[in-house]
C-alpha cells in the first residue's frame, strides 16, 4: 500500500536544534511506501515521483499513492507513544476512585484481577487499544498478566506494540518459570509479526526478590530483549527498600547489575539525586505517568531534573484503574503543568520538551525507528484537523498540541503503513462489540 498525505501541516524534529527548539511546523506532501515514511516533501516537489517505491501493491519503480488523503486544515504528528501501561485494566476504570490506596489496591483492583478470565482481559485490552488509537497513540508498552490476550488484541486492532508478562517470585520458582514460559510461548507465535516487540518485565524489586531478577536478567540478555519495571513508585516502597538493604529502589538495581542492561523503568517518583545520577549514567529510559502517580497520592517525578542530567525520559498513562484514561494528549498537558506548578517556574517543562518526550523519547526507550515524521522511518502516524475551536487561531500549534489538543482531533491513524483509524473510528476493531463485551464483563 502507498498513501499520499497532500498538503498538510506536518509536525517536524530537528536533530540539531538547540534543546527547546526541536520542532517545526512545516508544508510538506507525506508519501508512505508499504511500511515506511518514503518521502517528506515540498508539495508538488517532481522529486516525490522520482523516488523508487517498491511494496507489494506498487511493483513500479516509482511512488503511484493507492489512496489520497487531503490534507488540507491537517496537522500531520508522529504516533505518540505510550511507553507504560496495562491495557487489560481498562476493565478497572472508574471502580476505585477517591479512596486511600490499599483501599484502591486490595478492595478495588485485586478481586476483580482474581476473578477475571482470559477472555475479560482480551476485551478489556480491547477496548483500551480503541482509546489509544483514537486519541492518536500508535505504540503502548504493557506489562502484566493475560499476556496472550494483549498480545492478540494488539494484532488484531493493528496497533503496535511491545508486550511484558509481569514477573514475580511471591509464589516461589515455580511461579517464576511459568510466567517466563507464557513470554517464550508468546515470542514464538508471533516471530513473525512487525508490529510485535517483548520485554523481559519483572514487575517490581517488592515482588521479584534478588534472585527472580537475576534470571529475568539472564533471559532478557539471552534474548536480546528489554526490562521493564516499575522502581520507586511511592514513598513507601522506598523506604521499605532502604530497611530491608539501605539502598534506594534504583541504588539496589544499579547493585545487581540490573542496569548494565537497557531497561525501562516506570516511575521513578521518588528518585533522589544520587538516583538521578546512576539513571543518567547507563542505558535506562524513565517513563513518567503523571496522572496516575498523582491519583494515587505519590507525588510528581523529578522529570526536569531527570532531562537536565540526560536522561531519557518517556511518557505513559499507567493502567486505566490509576489514571482513569488511556489519552496522551491529556497526559502531556498535565506533564507540563504540574512541573510549572510544583517547581513555581514556568518554563520549567515547555511545549517542546514534553511533545519530544512523548515521541522521539518514547522510541529510544522503545528501540523504535518511530516518533518522528522523516523519511526511512516506520510510518506510524496521525493525521489530526485544525478545524476545531481549541485548535485556532494558529498562533502556536505546538503548544497548541500540548496544551488545548484533546485527541477528539484525530481523524486518520496509520501504524506500519496501514491506516487503522479512518474519519476518528478503528477500522479493524468492531467498536460496537467492544462497548458490548465490555459492558457485560467482570459482572
Ligand atoms: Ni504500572
């Protein structure tokens, strides 16, 4: 398939720029060949048609678009990117609100995961990929349970995807083992798929001991693939952590070697100074998720003092039980406020700063040749109108997308090529079944 965007705003980073000046809003034509952005150019530019384009629909050697989209009014953006989260618990949303957060955990989250079945959590993931893709989301980064129905609602909706089984040892090795086999299981069914990617995802240092993590590090290494964890999340968790080992949650995984490996770390609200240092040092990307470490009482990460050290910083929603929505444009917005407002400085996490994280940073973190409309990159991105309120005048759209966008903008999503969200509805999902089956779920 080749598709032609004509004549939109599009969105453009700059390697170079000088930090706070990484993106452009330019004219350009966006041709996409089979998988790939092919070409980002003047409209018009004869060298659009020149360019050789050879997919499985276009045996031609030049660019011929299959489909057309006007881009007039249209403000073309990268895919955000979602770099932690747990789909299934979109089921959870709106169950355990304003209660104090063993209430949340214990009587609002946990019966329900006991009870839930495997075909709960496919219509769950289900319905949280429908949210993300309509909101403009093209990549989500999920760790826990029921693995094999997030994973194959993730192909069957289009959306691409990187898939964590939760990993604990409460339960001892054996539960340990199985948990790694449902991983193995589900990296060989889907060898194959480009829009799939794994990670080796111990859920936290409280519930994977020393030795649990040393074998998801051997099998992470062994494989190739990334940790994902969640680390200091809350004040509690920290303090635990130095009573049992005196260290920090990120000190004691520098100390086993967790970070000589690239890992994703979820959270880091608590992160100290000295913890901001070991992050900077090694291949660790840090998702922020404002929204629900504020719901749940924990507080604001340090993610302006995280960038400043160099840091690479990623943004994500967390579940739907902890948030209780699954939509990055409001979660960018609120990213930048609560550094405005909690650090009483106003520039203290711009427009710019927080569009790249939810792109570009979320790639890294990722390994995705993503986040950014150029051509050579896996084409994964939205197509969104200018022509709503909060979207005029054009003074400023970047801040435009990160401070008035709500996602109701997005009309067309494109993830590897193919167009999965068509005039703001998923054109692989039957959305109706979806409301259906959720509605009728966890009952
Ligand atoms: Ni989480």
């Amino acid at each position: 398939m080749s598709i032609l965007i004509k004549n939109p705003k599009v969105l453009i980073y700059n390697d170079d720029a000088p930090r706070g000046r990484y993106f452009t809003i330019e004219e350009k034509d966006v041709a996409i060949c089979g998988d790939s952005i092919l070409y980002v150019g003047e409209p018009d530019d004869d060298d659009i048609a020149g360019t050789p384009c050879i997919s499985p629909s276009n045996q031609a050697a030049a660019f011929k678009p299959d489909i057309v989209i006007d881009g007039t009014n249209r403000l073309v953006i990268p895919g955000l990117i979602n770099a932690h989260t747990h789909n299934y618990m979109t089921l959870f949303r709106n169950l355990a609100d304003d209660v104090p957060f063993a209430q949340w955990l214990f009587d609002g989250v946990m019966p329900h995961e006991d009870r839930m079945l495997p075909e709960d959590a496919y219509w769950g993931a289900m319905l949280g990929i429908m949210e993300l893709l309509r909101s403009g989301t093209t990549c989500f980064n999920d760790m826990h349970m029921h693995i094999h129905q997030t994973t194959k609602a993730a192909v069957d909706s289009g959306i691409r995807a990187l898939i964590g089984r939760g990993i604990s040892n409460t339960e001892g090795r054996s539960g340990l083992e199985r948990r790694l086999r449902e991983v193995s299981e589900e990296i060989e069914r889907w060898s194959g798929s480009p829009l799939l990617s794994f990670t080796i995802a111990p859920h936290a240092p409280y519930t994977c001991d020393k030795e649990g993590l040393r074998v998801c590090m051997a099998e992470a290494e062994r494989r190739g693939l990334r940790l994902h964890i969640h680390l200091s999340e809350s004040r509690q968790e920290t303090a635990d952590m130095r009573g049992r080992c005196g260290m920090t949650p990120i000190a004691y995984a520098e100390s086993i070697g967790l970070f000589d490996l690239p890992v994703i770390v979820a959270h880091a609200v608590q992160a100290e100074p000295d913890d901001i240092r070991i992050l900077a040092e090694h291949d660790v990307s840090v998702v922020t998720n404002p929204a629900s470490n504020m719901k749940l009482g924990n507080g604001f990460a340090p993610v302006p003092e995280m960038l400043m050290a160099g840091v690479n910083v990623a943004i994500g929603t967390d579940g739907a039980a902890s948030n209780n929505g699954l939509n990055l444009f409001r979660e960018m917005n609120l990213l930048s406020l609560i550094h405005k407002g909690s650090h009483e400085n106003a520039v203290a996490l711009s427009a710019q700063e927080t569009l790249k994280i939810a792109t570009v940073n979320g790639a890294k973190a990722l390994g995705l040749n993503t986040g950014r409309i150029a051509a050579g990159c896996k084409a994964d991105l939205a197509v969104l109108s200018l022509d709503r309120p909060q979207m005029r005048p054009f003074n400023n759209i970047i801040s435009g997308l990160a401070y008035a966008a709500n996602g109701s903008e997005v009309e067309t999503v494109i993830v590897n090529g193919e167009i999965v969200v068509k005039d703001g509805h998923c054109i692989k999902i039957d959305e109706e079944r979806v409301y259906f089956e959720a509605a009728n779920r966890l009952r």
